[in-house]
C-alpha cells in the first residue's frame, strides 16, 4: 500500500510539472531584416525553449550581399528587451567570466552566409548543476547588430513579439 502511494505521489508531481512549462512562439516565428543599404540581409531566430519563461537564446543568420569581407562587431552588438539595451551576447568560445570583456569581430565573407548561436549575457545564471541559460520571458525582444563595413558602422536593429500560449 505504501508503495502504491508513493507511485501516485510521484505520478502527481510528474503531472505537475509539465503542466508548469508555458508554450512559447514568437511574430514572427523568424524575423528578416534587410537594411537601407543593401549590404547584408539579417535574420534572427529564437530558440532553446526554457522551462523558465520563452527562450534562452537566438540563431543570427547573416548574408553578406557584397563582394566584401564584413565585422560582426560583438562589442557594440546588444541585446534588447522592451525597447531597452540589456548587455551584450555570449555564444561559444567565451568563457563566462569573460563574458563582458571585449570580443573578437566575427567575419562574414564577401557573397555568403554566417550563422551563430548567441545568448544573451544576462540571462546566463550559475547554479549547483553549473552555468544555465535562462529563458527572456515574453515581449518585444532582439538584437541591436553592429556591422562593419569598409570602416563604417552599419547599425540593425531586429525585433520579434515572444508570447506565451498557442499561436494563432
């Protein structure tokens, strides 16, 4: 009898706890963004669902529509929430305590496409398991991206709306 109790109890929070985990999307589910000078298309996408809240982190695709190397400018790149810079992007290769130290441009090549999985720093938290990412929750959200082009700072901003539910 007490083995049966304590199957349902663990079946009770086991049921418990993916009722807890909110569905996610994002308008749109991929946002492509072009600027006025037709030097690079950028897209972002979010992704890695968080238990948390929305997602803990973006696919930046970039293609270079010129026949010159571009900079990816990670130290002038930032993420945004609700219309506001919160801090820059982490992605593989940095170690988090250096996570706020500058960071090495990445190049686009002329005519082709760069692809990185970027997290925002200030959603990466320690706990006992080690370093996690955090989800961003729900709201207007992107990236400020800073391109360099032949010495000239090129600035995109790239918005998508994160909303919690079914997508309608």
């Amino acid at each position: 009898m007490k083995r049966l109790i304590y199957s349902f109890g663990i079946l009770l929070i086991l049921i418990g706890l993916t009722g807890c985990a909110g569905v996610y999307y994002s308008v749109p589910v991929k946002t492509n963004i072009s600027n006025e000078n037709k030097y690079f298309i950028a897209t972002i996408k979010p992704t890695n669902p968080s238990m948390v809240a929305g997602y803990s982190a973006f696919i930046l695709n970039i293609k270079n529509k010129t026949d010159k190397d571009l900079e990816v400018d990670w130290n002038k790149t930032y993420y945004i929430k609700n219309g506001q810079s919160k801090g820059t992007f982490m992605f593989e290769g940095i170690i988090f305590r250096d996570r706020n130290q500058p960071k090495a441009p990445d190049v686009v090549f002329a005519n082709s496409e760069f692809s990185k999985l970027i997290f925002p720093n200030n959603y990466v938290h320690y706990d006992k398991y080690g370093w996690t990412h955090w989800g961003t929750g729900t709201g207007k959200q992107g990236v400020y991206l800073t391109i360099n082009v032949d010495g000239k700072a090129v600035k995109q901003r790239i918005i998508i709306d994160v909303k919690e539910g079914k997508q309608k």
